[in-house]
C-alpha cells in the first residue's frame, strides 16, 4: 500500500482553504457590484425631499409665531450675568 500523497491534517487545510477562498471571492463580487439602494432622503429633480416625494404628499407650511407668556404665568426670570468658568457651582 502506497503512502497518501497528504495527510489528513493537510488535506482539511486544503479543503477549508479552497473553501473559505471561494466564500471571500463571492463576498468580495458581491459588495463591489450590488449596487446601494437610493437614500430616501435625497431630493429629487423637482425639489422635494426623497421620503415626501416617495409618499407624493404635499407639505403645507404653517406659519406660526411665538408669544411672550412669562409674566402671565409668574415667571420672574434673570439669567446669569457674568461669564463662568466652570459648570460646577462655587468653583469659577
């Protein structure tokens, strides 16, 4: 009986390593030619974001302001006047 050409640890590297090349390629194949999807978010060509477009819904602006309610509610506010160097009350 004739001695095998390799032994079995060498045959398992062989096998597993022609394996696990043959996944890498795939792998690699496959993230250099799927192409990402699109950014939802992206505007398109009329100028509507991607996600408000995707749905064709139209935005309505409304327009508001803000009111002064501080006095009403009690609220008697003064900030800090002077510049601090720390955050931590009593060390600047």
């Amino acid at each position: 009986m004739s001695k095998p050409l390799f032994s079995k640890r060498q045959r398992l590297l062989l096998g597993w390593g022609a394996i696990s090349v043959v996944v890498v390629l795939v792998l690699a194949y496959l993230a250099f030619t799927v192409k990402p999807p699109d950014d939802p978010a992206t505007p398109s060509d009329d100028g509507t974001e991607g996600i408000t477009n995707l749905y064709g819904s139209k935005t309505n602006i409304v327009k508001f302001s803000f009111e002064e309610r501080r006095e009403a509610a009690g609220i008697n506010f003064h900030h800090f006047p002077a510049t601090r160097r720390s955050l931590m009350p009593g060390i600047g």
